[in-house]
C-alpha cells in the first residue's frame, strides 16, 4: 500500500513465517514475493531473502505492524459494502486496478473467513476479560463488593455493545441496573446518576444503537 517502509513490512512478513508458520527463511520470501507480485522468480526472491538478513525485523516491529492489522481487520468487518467499495475504487485510481483487485481479494478472503471472524470478536472483547474472569468467579459478597459487580457487568455491557451483539448488551446493563436498584439506596447520592445512565444505555440498545464502551462507570464505585 507504501513503499516509504516496503522493505521493514516484507522482512516482518518473513519472521512471522519463519518464527510461527515454522518455514525457513527461502520459502518465506518465495511466498512474501508470490503475495506481491503474483510470481516468484529468482531475482525477486534472492532480493526480498537478501533484504531480510540486512535488516533482520525486532519484537517491537513485529508487534507494530500486527497491531495495525488487527485494527485493519477489526475495520474490515465492521464497514459497510457501500465503504468497501468505494475504499477499493479510490485506491484503484491511485495505485493501479492490479493492486485494487489485490485488496479486494484479501478483503473479501477476510470477510468470509469465520476463524478471523472469530478471532476479531475475541481481540474486540479482550479488554473486557478481567470483569468477565470477576464476574465468572462468583467470590462476591454481595451485600460489599456489589458496586463493583455492577461496574464489571456495566463495563462488558458496552463492550458487547460496541460489536453489534446488542441482545447480549442488554442483559449485562439490565443486571447491573437491578444491582443498582436494590442496593443502591445505600448510596443514594451515586444512586441518581447510575439509574438514568443505564435506562438511557438500555433504551439506546433497544433503539438499535451502539454505545461508547470507552466511557467509564467506574466514578460510581
């Protein structure tokens, strides 16, 4: 999609193959060269191979560029077909039809590939995992920790919210608005803004909406 940082990019693609997929370096490159060019010869992989051992990638550029792709795909999936399109047609115009039939193919592969699906939804709700391994661990005391429970339940209501699972959504707000409703005249003071927060979440979730899972309830501890 650049070239400013082409050889960095292709040398990460040749340790990930090397370091996960388990191929030796030759076959890395012979692959990293038919992926971008659409053939292998001789000279492209001896340079792409040659490239890699000049400037052999660290952790922290492996771990930059795969941060990118899982932004990119968690993107993918959640653009409509009307964005895509014009995605592709823009960058058609720019860098050639062969590199817009390139990227169309890649993301329709992603699109109908159910483990990246899979694998999308697990990274989106990953922030979410401590309030869930909480929640799932059933050591509350509930006449205590229930402010707590209630933020944990709040915290992954949004997260589900953010990925379209809206029916999921709501039952996590719903139990932390009855947390908030039985307990919660103890703290009447923070009892008056947790309610309507959540009835307005709640309602905006059976209006179909999406929520912002970045906005914290946790000042209502």
């Amino acid at each position: 999609m650049r070239e400013s940082d082409g050889r960095l990019r292709r040398n990460v693609c040749i340790e990930v193959l090397r370091a996960i997929g388990g191929k030796p370096v030759d076959k890395a490159a012979a692959e990293v060269a038919t992926l971008l060019l659409g053939r292998q010869t001789v000279g492209s992989v001896s340079r792409i191979r040659v490239d890699y051992y000049q400037r052999r990638p660290g952790c922290g550029d492996v771990d930059f560029f795969f941060s990118q792709f899982l932004n990119w795909r968690a993107w993918v999936f959640e653009s409509s077909k009307e964005r895509l399109a014009f995605i592709r047609r823009s960058y058609g115009m720019e860098l050639g039809q062969a590199h817009r039939r390139k990227l169309s193919k890649l993301i329709q592969a992603i699109r109908r590939d159910p483990e990246q699906r899979a694998r999308n939804r697990s990274w989106l709700l990953e922030p979410g995992e401590p309030q869930r391994s909480r929640i799932e661990s059933h050591h509350w005391d509930p006449s205590i920790d229930w402010q707590f429970l209630a933020t944990d339940l709040w915290t992954l209501g949004r997260l589900h919210a953010e990925i379209h699972e809206l029916a999921k959504a709501r039952a996590l707000l719903e139990r932390a608005l009855n947390l908030w409703k039985t307990p919660g005249h103890h703290v009447a003071h923070r009892q008056v803004e947790a309610l309507p927060a959540l009835e307005f979440e709640i309602a905006r979730l059976g209006a179909g909406q999406t929520l912002d899972a970045h906005a914290s309830p946790e000042n209502l501890n």
